[in-house]
C-alpha cells in the first residue's frame, strides 16, 4: 500500500504531522498526572480535582470556542492554543522535576490547558474540509483517527515507562515540547481562503450555532444520541468495569481487554479509508450501537475471551462511528458554521462523561454493578439506534449535493 491520498497533499500532511506529534504527547500526560497527583499528599481526592479542572472549563467554553474558530483564522486559533498548552505543561513538568509540587500548580495549569483545549477542539474540526476536497474526507479522517489511536495504545505505555524510570514530569515536559512543535508547524500551514461571510459578535455566533443545529434534525438527533452513549459509556467502561473485572477476570485480563478494544478501534482507520458506504452516517449509527456489546457481556460477569471478543466488537463500531460522524459533518455543514456545530457535538459529548462517571457508583450501590451494567449497554443501543427511526438521518447520503441540505 503506497502513501494515503490525502498524505500526498503538502498541507495536509504537513496538519497530520502535527496532529501526530501533539497527539502523542497529550496521550502521555494523563497517566503521569495520575501518578505525581497520587503519589503526593493529594490521593484520589487531588486528582478528581486535577481532572475536573481540566472538564470545567472545556465545558463551559467550548461553545464560544467554536464561535472563535468561524470568526477568525483556524489556523491562528489553533497555533495559539498550542503555544498556550506548551508553556502551561512545561510549566507543570517544571514543578514536579524540581521536587516543588503543589496541587493549586496543578489545578492551574490544567485548568488552563482546558481552556485552550475548548478553543483548540472545534477549530482543528474545521481545518480538515479546507485541506483536503470532499472525495477525499473520510479518507482524511480516517487517516487522523489511525494517527490518534496509535498514539491512545503508544502514548500511556511510554509515559509509564518515564514515570517508573525517572519522573513523571518528563512525560509531561514531552507534552509540552509536543504542544510547541505542532504550534510552530501550524504557523508554516497556509490554509485557502474561505468564502466571506459577515463574522457575528461571539455570542450571537452561538446563538446562530445553537439556531442551525435545531434546525437541521440529523444534526441534533446523532448529538442528543452521543451525550446518552457517553454517559453509558464512560460510567460502565470507566467506573464500573475494573471493579465488576476485579471480581471476575483479574485486573491483568482487564488491561488485556481495554488493549483488545483500542486495538479494534484503530483497525477502523485502515477499513474506513477503503469503505465508501452510500449511507454512511446509518453506518456509523449501527455500528455505534456494538459500543453495547461489552457493557452487557459485563453486567453478566463473563469469562476473559468473551469479554475481549464483546471488547473487539465495540472497537470495531466505535472507530467507523467516529469517522462516519466526523465525515458527514464536514461534508454536509456550511464551512462558516462548521466550528460552531462541531463545538455543540463537543458540549454534548463532554458533559455525558461527568453525568456518566457520577452516576455509576450511586446506581450500583442502589441495584448492583451488574445489572446496572446490562441496561447502561441496553440503553447505549437505544440511544445510537433511536436516530435510524428519523428518516433525515436515514436518507443522509455520502457524497451530498453541493448545496448542503439546512444550508
């Protein structure tokens, strides 16, 4: 197999390789946090308040991110936000390679790096259409989402080797220094024009954000869908699933099993960028629902090659989900509201994972860890399959006309 189409597309490459480096790094990062947070005098306590300084922020800015991103230069938005996560990493690689932790430190720079992360996010969505033709998007995608897994599978794995080996603030100083590299790429990264359009105010821009997505019913179903499929997906899988595997299959089978996942999860980066389904947003909504699988097989405390199979199966139909939304999107939505309608997509997702990682433990406590596993994966089904019924998403075809249906 030679070098991806869209690879050989200077500028694009040129924003894969940035993507790849910054990714990496971010995927070294939480694991280091982790372990200098409980390491310290913080305890689980501390790091909840670290992780959810990061979550806040991200949340409550994210839609003015995506406003930003349609009323100013992508490309500006995201190199500025990379240098800021450079400096505030390496700023927090400095307290813990000096000795001199501190949680307030902590919380600070990862607040701000949520920040950044809230700007950064719809942005980086709306780039990808203005790099390569739409003939070639899913490819596109398909190639950023294989970049992303590798990094998901390799990123943990070197940051706990740094972290057993010298100081966990090397991982992070990586991050940083990755932040830094990528920022300087996407100064180099010219981007064509876009077609002009009145630039609104930053809140009437989520406003007219907010007043297309209602308007346009595929937009806001696949979005309700996904902020009830996080919500399952992150209290099952993240909260419940190493205590119901720590009951069952040990927790070397569990490492085994997420593993097995994001291994089905990046096999969808090769399949997809060969696969030109017509239907491609039902695609992704059908295999959005294998998501299901390994919730269930939990809830019915299983043996490992079950559970690792139901684990294999979710990879596989989250991968083409991920890569058929992403797709349809940027196929179908004007580019001047692109960032704003990526960044309602992002506000849906993030908050199901708080709603999601809160509301495990209360639930299993009042009806059991198991079966609130089975109906956290029958309503994961539900929620992914439920847009099917609406036949604007049904009828949502891959290559669309060129006037983008709600346009």
């Amino acid at each position: 197999m030679g070098v991806p189409a869209p690879l050989r597309e200077r500028r694009f490459a040129a924003f894969f390789t940035a993507r790849a480096v910054s990714l990496m790094g971010s995927a070294m990062a939480p694991v280091a946090l982790a372990f200098a947070v409980l390491d310290s005098t913080g305890g689980a306590g501390g790091l909840g308040v670290v992780m959810a300084a990061h979550m806040v922020p991200l949340i409550g800015l994210v839609l003015v991110g995506g406003s930003v991103a349609d009323r100013f230069p992508r490309a500006t938005v995201v190199r500025v936000a990379h240098f800021g996560s450079g400096i505030t990493q390496l700023g927090a690689a400095g307290v813990l390679l000096t000795g001199n932790y501190s949680l307030p430190v902590l919380v600070g720079t990862e607040f701000l790096n949520g920040v950044l992360t809230a700007f950064t996010t719809p942005a980086l969505r709306g780039i990808v259409p203005q790099l390569v033709g739409r003939a070639e998007l899913r490819q596109a995608n398909s190639v950023l989402e294989s970049a992303r897994n590798v990094c998901k599978i390799a990123g943990p794995a070197v940051s706990g080797v740094l972290v057993a080996a010298a100081n966990g603030g090397w991982a992070l100083a990586a991050d940083g220094a990755s932040f830094l590299v990528a920022g300087v790429i996407f100064s180099a990264l010219k981007l064509p024009p876009r077609v002009a359009h009145n630039a609104p105010g930053m809140l009437r821009g989520v406003r007219e954000g907010w007043s297309y997505v209602r308007r346009v019913p595929w937009l806001w179903q696949i979005v309700a869908a996904f902020t009830v499929v996080n919500i399952a997906q992150t209290g099952v899988w993240q909260v419940l699933g190493p205590t119901i595997a720590r009951g069952t299959i040990g927790e070397a089978p569990w490492g085994v099993v997420l593993s097995v996942r994001a291994a089905g999860v990046l096999v969808t980066g090769a399949v997809m960028y060969k696969i030109a389904a017509k239907r491609l947003l039902t695609l992704g909504q059908v295999c959005a629902a294998l998501s299901a699988a390994p919730l269930v097989v939990l809830g019915t405390q299983p043996g490992f090659p079950l559970l690792a199979g139901a684990a294999l199966l979710a990879g596989l139909g989250g991968g083409v989900a991920n890569i058929a939304w992403t797709t349809t999107m940027q196929e179908n939505v004007p580019d001047h509201l692109l960032s704003r309608v990526a960044a309602y997509d992002d506000f849906g997702s993030y908050l199901g994972i708080p709603l999601g990682q809160l509301s495990a433990g209360p639930l299993a406590s009042a009806f059991g860890a198991g079966p609130v596993a089975t109906g956290g994966g029958v309503l994961l089904a539900t929620a992914a399959l439920v847009p099917l019924l609406s036949p604007a998403v049904r009828k949502m075809r891959h290559t669309p006309a060129e006037a983008p249906a709600g346009s």
